[in-house]
C-alpha cells in the first residue's frame, strides 16, 4: 500500500519486516506520512502497533526494510539520533522532580542555557495549561495533569515526529474523552506531525488526519477518518471500526436486487457475485421505510437514541435509531436501508467489491 509522497514526507516506512527468531510480527509494512499529519495507527492486541511504533522510535531493531524521518535515513541510527520524541502510556515521570524539572530534564542533559530552558518551559507550561502546576511534585498531580506534564517534555524537544504510545489508556472514561480533546486543540495550535498507537477506534476517529488499520502485522488500511468509515477495505475493517461495528449479513444476488433472509432489497446488481456479504452502519437504518420487516431481540435505550436488535438471515443485526423505545415490545417494526451508504463484500474472501 505504497503511498505517493508529493513533499518531503515526515516519515516514510519503506518494506519494514520485524520478526522474532522464526515469528515475523510484522509484514512488509509500507506507509507515509507528510509533515503536520496526525497519523493513527489502530488494531486489536497484538496487531503489531505498539512494535511498529517501537520500531519507528529505534527501541525495536527491524528485520528488514528502510525508515526515514523528514528525509533522512534513520534505519540504523539510535533512538536519541532520530530526530524524535515520544509520549508513554505510563507517563514515566520522575517522582523526586518538580513538573518544571521534568519538563525541562532533557535541555537540561544537554546544557542548554538556564535563561532558554526557563523561557521555554514556561512557554509549553502554558500552552498545555499546567503553568500553575510547575513547582509541584508528580505525585501531587492528577493523571491528566501527568499526560500534559509527559507531553511537556516531548515539545520543548521541538523534534522532527512526536510518537504517542497509548498515552490516555490509564485515565477514566471522563478523563479519556477530555484529554482526546487537550490532544486535538494542541495538534490544531502546534501543527506537529504525530504518530499515535491505539486500540481505541472512537480515539482513532476523533483525532486522525488518516488511520492505520493493522491485523496480525499487516497493513489492512490506509485512509482518512470518512473513508475507514464509509468505504472499509474488507469485514475485518468494517468490524473494527464504528461502536457498533458495521452489520455484515449473508445476502444472495438475483437480477437486479439482494435476497437478505425473507427481505428483498433492490440495488443495482450489476457485475456482482451470486453471494455477497451485505454491510450496513447501524445509523444507516430507519424507522418508517419498507425495505425491511423485523421483530426486536433487544431494545437499549441511551437517552437520545436506542440500539434495536433483530435477527436477519441468521445473524444478529444492531439498528441505531433517535428517541426511546419500549423495551419490551415484540412488534414488528418496518425499516428503510440508506442505499447510497451499504457496503457490498466478497463473501469468500471480505474484500469490498467497488461499485
């Protein structure tokens, strides 16, 4: 999935292979990346993310393949000679610092003048909002304070490409969201090019310029928010992404219409498959229209909006609709499918069939 680079990328990974004795981790990994992106890369647990991001940083020597930072070949150079600076899950703050010491521990190993350390602190202190917090110990500080603090010292680093590894996976839900936001604003204000490791699709969507999609070390897909969304490469993408995920129903093909379990749906058929996998966006189901005749499984108010749940030639299919429902009805309900927005895969091996 080679990318055309137009600029001087920010980062080009070039074939990048990682293997452990005879367990290859990650395959032929292919990507770039131009100055000021925000680049997502996202999977389950031990999709390959977090070792590619290592790889990137130079904690994890590649097996075979090139990296190159804003133009330079870094493939063999160490991580302090790569031009970046990275964000941890785990903070790893030092305890018997100040926040201002911590902010500035790294000018400081490399001498750079007391009156330039002071300034800068100060200027990226206020720019995260953490400038009254300066004088205080970690441990006085909430974990949303010591995510700023942490991303502090990455930006008085000025680097070529700031590396983020899972960094809000410690905070509570509340926090989460509001640090998602701190992260968005300071993207907009700084223009920093950043690589960010997730599991966390809603995370992947709210804060990418383009999302990486990584399944067992190879690459799935590469694109914009709307289009990971709208257009998935394959089930697996489709699956994974949206919360609910994408309903994905057997359907077969006759001449000029789907046979989706008792339902009939007419599209244009053209050029198809005799079986195809149907895939529908919760959303993407209304009340009212007469495209499908279901009786709920499940009724799950919200506030705003319920998730219904109905069995549809033998799956479980989820539809997101406004207002509330009675949680125990058991009527039918009749529904309208969003055609322009339905996906159409190959039943035998996922792909999404363009049309």
């Amino acid at each position: 999935m080679a990318l055309d680079v137009t600029t001087q990328a920010a980062l080009e990974v070039r074939n990048l292979k990682k293997s452990y004795g005879v367990v290859d981790v990650l395959h032929d990994i292919d990507l770039a990346m131009e100055p000021g992106e925000f680049l997502v890369l996202v999977g389950p647990s031990g999709c390959g993310k977090s070792t590619l991001l290592n790889c990137i940083a130079g904690l994890e020597e590649i097996t075979g393949g090139a990296l190159v930072i804003g133009g330079r070949d870094v493939t063999h150079e160490t991580p302090k000679d790569r031009d970046i600076a990275m964000v941890f899950q785990s903070y790893a703050l030092y305890p018997t610092m100040t926040v201002g010491e911590n902010i500035g521990f790294g000018m400081k190993i490399r001498r750079v003048p007391k009156a330039q350390m002071d300034a800068k602190i100060q200027e990226v202190a206020t720019l995260l909002q953490i400038d009254h917090l300066l004088d205080r110990q970690p441990g006085q500080l909430s974990g949303g304070q010591r995510q700023r603090v942490a991303m502090g010292r990455a930006l008085v680093r000025d680097p070529k490409l700031f590396l983020f590894d899972e960094p809000l996976s410690n905070l509570d839900a509340k926090l989460r969201v509001e640090m998602r936001a701190e992260i968005k604003k300071l993207h907009k204000t700084t223009g920093k090019s950043i690589v960010y490791v997730t599991h966390d699709q809603i995370e992947a969507m709210t804060l990418a310029s383009r999302i990486v999609v990584l399944k067992d070390g190879f690459v799935q897909q590469i694109g914009t928010p709307e289009e990971i969304y709208d257009r998935p490469a394959n089930t697996f993408v489709a699956d994974f992404m949206g919360s609910p995920p994408m309903n994905l129903i057997p359907a077969k093909v006759t001449d000029g219409a789907l046979i989706v379990g008792e339902s009939t749906l007419a599209i244009d058929t053209n050029g198809l498959p005799d079986q195809v996998t149907l895939g529908i966006r919760p959303e993407q189901l209304s009340l009212g229209g007469d495209d499908l005749r279901v009786t709920p499984t499940m009724i799950e108010n919200t506030g705003a909006e319920c998730y219904v749940q109905f069995a549809l030639a033998g799956v479980n299919v989820t539809a997101k609709l406004p207002g509330r429902m009675d949680e125990d009805r058991t009527e039918a309900l009749s529904l309208g499918v969003n055609r322009q927005k339905l996906c159409l895969f190959d039943a035998q091996t996922g792909a999404r069939i363009a049309r």
